[in-house]
C-alpha cells in the first residue's frame, strides 16, 4: 500500500536500538532503506532485529574495505537520508563524516543519534542504553523514590527510542524543507538530549506534590481477589458510574467519596484508603476490568507483554501483527506507529537474509546515481514549518505534545481549551510553550461557529478525544474536511481507534499496565510505574511523525487524510526490543525493582560513596582488566565476574571509578536520581535542555527545552505558555471578531480569567 514516504530511499548504518529502530519507522512508512551491516552481521544478535529490519534490504559491507568504502560513498550518494548512531566524529574517521557525503549529495539528509552530543563534554563515552538512563534519573525507579539509594533498571530502552521518535520526526521535516526547494541539512538527536522530552513536566519547579492516603483520587495499582492487579484511576472520568457499579454509594455518607474532603483529613483518606484495598480484593482482576469499563472509568489488568501480544484488542487494534519471518516463523510484533488513512504504509516484507540484497544494491550502484536536480535552491527557510497553521484541541500530554513538537518546527499553534472542564488546565506551562491560547466553549453554537472561522486558514487539526466524543459535537475528520477538503486531522487516544476498546478512556499509567510495562517494572511483586510518562509523550512525537508525514503527501498531492496514534500503539514501538513473540520465545529481560543491569558488564555498582553504572561488551573484558581495582577481571564471566565486579567497586569512590573506565574507553557514569540537578547543570542550560524563563502569574519557571538540532532549520523553543485565554483578542481579530468579546465573554462561550495553568 502507499505510503508517504515512497520514493525516499535510506542508508542505515545503525546498530543496535537507536538507528535500526529509526529506519523502521521510516520503512513502515513507505521508505526504500537499504541495511548496511558489517561482516558478521548486526552488532546486537537479537530476536528484535526481525521487528526492527522489517521491510528493508540488506547488503554487509566491510567499510574498512577501501572498495566497500567507496561502495558506501556511492550508496549514500544516490539517497536521500542517512541513518547513524556512532559516536560523534566515528564515521568521519572511517570516510563517511558529514562535510565528505553532503558535499557530494547536497539534498542528503544525514541523521545521527550519538549517546552524548558532539560538543558534550561526554562526547566519547560510549553511549549504552543503561549509561544515558544512569545520567538522566531514568534508573531513580518510581516517582516516589527519587531519593532512594538504591536505583532501579528498566529493560525497555527509552533513551534509543526517543531518539529515534524525535530522529523520524526531524527526517520528515527536513524531507517537507526539502521540498521546497531547500538542501538536504544534518541533523544531530544525541540520546543524552532526547531524553528531555520523555523526563518532561518533572521540572524543578512544582513537583508532584505528596497526597494523604489516596489523596481522593483513587488512582493506583490494587490487588485483586485472584492476586493479579489492577491499575484504577478515578479522576473525573465518570466517577460517579464507577461508585454506582462498585456497590459502595453507601460511602457517601461518611465523605469516602468526597474528594475535597479526603484532602483535608488524612483519617478519612486513611479509611478510604485501607477500605478500597479490602474492596478491590472482593473480585478478580478481569472482573474489575470488565465492571469498570462497563461504567465508563479508567482500569486496565496489570499484564504481562506475553499476555497482551495474544488479547483480543492488541490483534484487532493492530497494535500487535503478524509477521512470517523466515527465521522465527510467525513472529508477533509491533503494529505501524503512526496510521495514515490516506497513506497507510505497510510492513513490506520480513527482516531480510544478512546481505539478502548485496547484488542488486551492487547492481544500483554500478549504474550510477540519478540525475541531480537542477532546481534552484531556495534560501533557508527560518523554521521547517512557517506558514503552517495548527489547531490544538488537546488535553493533558500526548495531544499537548504533538502541538508543542509542531510548533517547536515553527507552526503556528493555537490551543483550545474548555473554559468550563476546571479552574486548571494540566501541565500548561510545560506543553503549551510556543503555543496561543484561547478558552473556547465547543459545545456552543456560537464556540463551533469561530472554530469554523478558525479552520479556514488551517493546515492541521489535532485532538485526543476519546472515538467518536468528537464527532458527536459535530468536529470530526468527516465534518471538518467537508469544509477543508486538504485538512490533516490528527486524532489521538489511548487504545487506538479500532478494535474493542476504542472508546475507551485510558491515560498513561493504564497503557502501561496493559501492555505489559508495569508488570515487567515491578517484577515479582507490587506492579510499578517507568521513571517518566513515557507513552504520553512518545505517541505526542508520533503524531507530529504523522503530520509531517501527511504535510509531505499534501504537497506532492494536493490531499489531505487523517491519522491515528495511540498510547498502545507506542508502548509496543518502546518495547520493540522485548516484545516479539514466537514458538520458543523466552521472556528473560531485567525485571522488577531489584533489577541493576541486563548483566554483569552492563550494570550498576554500589561504589563507596555512591552508585556508578558502566557498560562494555565481553569483547572490552581485556581493557577492563587494565583498569586499576579490576585486575583478573578477564578470566571471569556470569555469576562469578558479576560477584568480583560487586566487591571490588565498593571500595573505589564513583568519580574515581568513572575517571579510570573513561581512560580505557569504558562506557561508565555516575547515577543521577535527582531532576532539579539534572536540570540545574550548567552544561545542560547552555544548550536549552533546560530553560528557565518568566511566566506571567508564576514567575520564573524550568521546563524542558526541545532536542533535535538541524543544521538549517532549528528547533525553537517559542514563546513562554501563555497565562490561559490571554490571546482570545489577538486570535478573534485574525477573524474579525475582536469587538465581539466582551459579548462572548458574558455569554460563557469564551474564557479569559479564572483559569490557571496547573503543574500537576
């Protein structure tokens, strides 16, 4: 089936997570990419390579090889995008740096994803998965644990999948740029950076602050009556169904249901709190699940990813697919992530034979590149996406975020709110930068009416209402393109839009239970939550990945279409590197709250003075064992490297342990649990990982800043968020109805004070 990026051809050199996991995501999407992988194969033999080469070609080249040099020159000289995810200046090393490939093929696109960024002081450290967590607080465990001594690994590789999310979103808009008559540019996502985005609205400023007890929203994992467990949440999401079905309104009485209450009197919320523990033990976790659901609230089994790659909504979703791979045999694995109406995409083929390909890709080369264009270059654009319009119908953090990624390209973003949901909106200052605000009231005839007048102008629309809660006000994709037929439409939620429970609600902590991660987090006991949020902010990126895929289609074609991501959908490309399920598959990743590493050369030690994770191959044992403390260290492997390794780092402080790994070129660094240091670092703030910047109403406050840098079109953190509803006038003058405000502020169909941004 088409797919938006037909016609583009790609060069990965990646190995291990970062790159192949990048080209897939641009193969899904129609991308002719062309592996190339030393001999001997991928440098990580692991079942994930069937899901990550999927749909690609493969040729092995020795590029230490002077003809197979060459062969790889001319490869990337007839493409249109490079993929790498070296360590800075190794490819220039090897004859394929930056200046070298676009000096030869000025519209190439050239993508890396280093651990740390070339200017980071960091630099040469390698960059292994377990090394990026240890510097970004990815290992501090649970929200509640930040000051815990001890850290806590987890086995999904968040920092290579960020990287590769914000990599694929980077490449399509360099492609839309390109189109325009621009050059190719470089295009740097370092791991180190990209993990901003997934740390998010854990700021500095206005933590999560502690509640009594349950603190009156019910929101937790319970055990169940058959000792599985269930992640509850109440929220606002039809509570008052959820007290009905459960039988307990005879709590009202007592204020066990009053949250107001339950905030000011920790014995209340004590009672509550040991009274829903006993009342989640009266009925099985699926019978919860089920009950629940049927009231309209949020619950979601704390499964195992083996059970979800088999559960009826996974399948018909197609979050989860069928592959027959010539290897495994029918593999279960990650479904497309996003999904373009118009443009589908599809999984192409299996994972190919090491150099299954070598004679045809031989044969392209021999016969020479195409033609180069002879089209003028334009003059840089100042943004990827100046002129583009957005309108963000979004609430909380995925739709939010897809906004935000939108108008860090440029866009023009205005977001809508509900001026009657609360007095606050979520997260405001963190997702809503760059972005004008606008307290609207859709449910009105005269809110609709200015949306309309808004659309007019309007290149995208993106909204996360649960299915068809939309279109029941009248704004759905079908509404919305009869009046602009070019509109791309972004919908947003959390199971998907087709399958069983499309309609659903679900926010991140039940994406999580269902598919797997918080089971795998917990191990053996209580189910836990990852460090960060992060299939919120991950299928946010995916959606703005859509959008600049459909952007690109609308300018070859004219068309518009719209597009669907998922929470779901994510939390199966984060797992890419786990979840493959096949006849004989074994399920033996890190798990559980004890977990320190996937083994022993790649694991945190306790040092005397703290916590210090490296991480080298078996390969590296002879450097390591020139390390001063480590000596005989070669000689060891499993259990017994893992025990002498434990004993000999406890009597070594941690900066001396990182500086003599550093020396021999062992991937090592110090654990940090804590955001505000990770926030307050001086390298950090030079380069707008973390901004501090005044906000109207609140003063100064640290956020997150963007991380893929482009070489022509940079990245913007835009203006501060603003305070809600404030540019009402401004937006309603845009479509000559600024004298009708006061109106419609005494009407209730427009907000401009009593509305507060919320961190929370």
């Amino acid at each position: 089936m088409a797919g938006a990026l037909d016609g583009i051809k790609v060069i990965d050199f990646g190995q291990y997570v970062a790159g192949p996991l990048t080209g897939m995501l641009l193969a899904d999407q129609g991308a002719d990419v062309i592996k190339v992988d030393p001999p001997g194969g991928p440098r990580w033999d692991t079942p994930a390579n069937a899901t990550w080469n999927r749909g690609k070609r493969s040729i092995v080249l020795d590029l230490k090889n002077p003809v197979d040099l060459q062969r790889a020159r001319a490869l990337v000289k007839s493409s249109d995008v490079l993929i790498e995810n070296f360590r800075p200046r190794v490819m220039e090393r090897i004859g394929l740096g930056t200046k070298t490939l676009t000096d030869a093929n000025p519209k190439l696109i050239y993508c890396s994803m280093p651990g740390f960024a070339s200017d980071d002081p960091r630099s040469g450290v390698p960059g292994w998965e377990g090394i990026i967590a240890a510097a970004s607080t990815t290992m501090r465990g649970p929200r509640a644990s930040e000051t815990a001594s001890r850290p806590a690994y987890t086995a999904i590789p968040i920092a290579s999948s960020y990287a590769a999310f914000q990599s694929v979103v980077s490449i399509a808009m360099a492609l839309w740029v390109r189109e325009h008559g621009d050059t190719g540019q470089c295009i740097e996502v370092p791991l180190f950076d990209g993990m901003f985005t997934a740390i998010g609205g854990q700021r500095i400023i206005n933590p999560y602050p502690a509640m009594p007890g349950l603190g009156g929203t019910w929101t937790g994992q319970f055990e169940c009556k058959d000792g599985r467990w269930v992640m509850f949440g109440s929220g606002n999401t039809n509570f008052r169904q959820f007290v009905k079905a459960a039988g307990i309104t005879s709590w009202d009485k007592k204020g066990l249901t009053d949250r107001e209450r339950l905030f000011n009197d920790p014995e209340l919320a004590a009672e509550q709190e040991r009274r829903i523990i006993e009342l989640f033990k009266t009925k099985t976790a699926q019978q919860w699940e089920n009950l629940i659901a049927k009231a309209g609230s949020e619950c979601a089994v704390c499964r195992t990813s083996a059970e979800w790659l088999k559960h009826p909504h996974a399948r018909e979703s197609k979050a989860v697919i069928e592959v027959n791979d010539p290897k495994l045999g029918t593999i279960l694995q990650p479904g497309i992530n996003p999904r373009l109406d118009g443009t589908p995409g599809a999984v192409r083929g299996p994972a190919p034979a090491l150099d299954q390909h070598r004679e045809e890709i031989l044969a392209e080369i021999e016969a020479g590149p195409p033609p180069s264009s002879t089209d003028e270059i334009r003059a840089t654009l100042r943004s990827a996406l100046k002129g583009i319009k957005v309108l963000d119908l979004c609430i909380i953090l995925a739709g939010p975020t897809c906004g935000r990624t939108l108008a860090e390209f440029g866009a023009s973003v205005i977001k809508i709110d509900n001026p009657n949901r609360d007095t606050t909106i979520a997260f405001h200052n963190s997702v809503n930068r760059g972005k004008r605000s606008i307290l609207l009231d859709l449910k009105s005839d005269e809110g609709r009416d200015i949306f309309w007048r808004l659309l007019e102008d309007t290149d995208v629309v993106v909204q996360n209402y649960r299915k068809d809660r939309i279109a029941a006000l009248g704004l759905g994709y079908e509404e919305v393109r009869k009046r602009k037929p070019d509109i791309i439409y972004a919908s947003l939620n959390a199971y998907g839009h087709i399958g069983p429970w499309a309609d659903r609600p679900g926010h991140e902590q039940f994406a999580q239970a269902t598919t797997g991660m918080q089971a795998r987090f917990g191990g053996d006991g209580k189910p836990q939550l990852q460090p960060h949020a992060i299939n919120d902010y991950g299928t946010g990126l995916m959606g703005a990945y859509g959008v600049a895929l459909a952007l690109l289609h609308r300018q070859k074609t004219g068309e518009g279409q719209s597009l669907d991501g998922a929470l779901a959908y994510t939390a199966m490309t984060l797992q890419s590197a786990l979840v493959q399920g096949y006849d004989g598959k074994t399920w033996d990743e890190p798990r559980g709250q004890n977990a320190l590493g996937s083994g022993p050369l790649h694991r945190a030690y306790q040092a005397s003075d703290g916590w210090v994770f490296f991480g080298a191959r078996v390969v590296d044992l002879p450097a390591l064992s020139q390390v001063p403390g480590l000596e005989g260290v070669e000689k060891l492997r499993g259990d017994a490297l893992e025990r002498m390794l434990e004993g000999r780092f406890r009597h070594t402080t941690v900066e001396q342990w990182v500086g003599k790994l550093t020396r021999v070129g062992i991937g090592s660094h110090r654990i940090v649990t804590s955001t505000r240091e990770l926030m307050e670092d001086g390298w950090v703030r030079a380069h707008g990982l973390s901004i501090t910047r005044d906000h109207e109403g609140w003063g100064p406050i640290t956020t997150t800043g963007p991380a893929p840098r482009l070489s022509r079109t940079p990245v913007q953190p835009g203006r501060v968020a603003p305070r809600p509803g404030s540019d009402a006038k401004v937006i309603l003058a845009e479509i000559g109805r600024a004298n009708q405000l006061d109106r419609l502020v005494a009407a209730g169909v427009i907000r401009t004070e009593g509305v507060t941004a919320s961190e929370r």
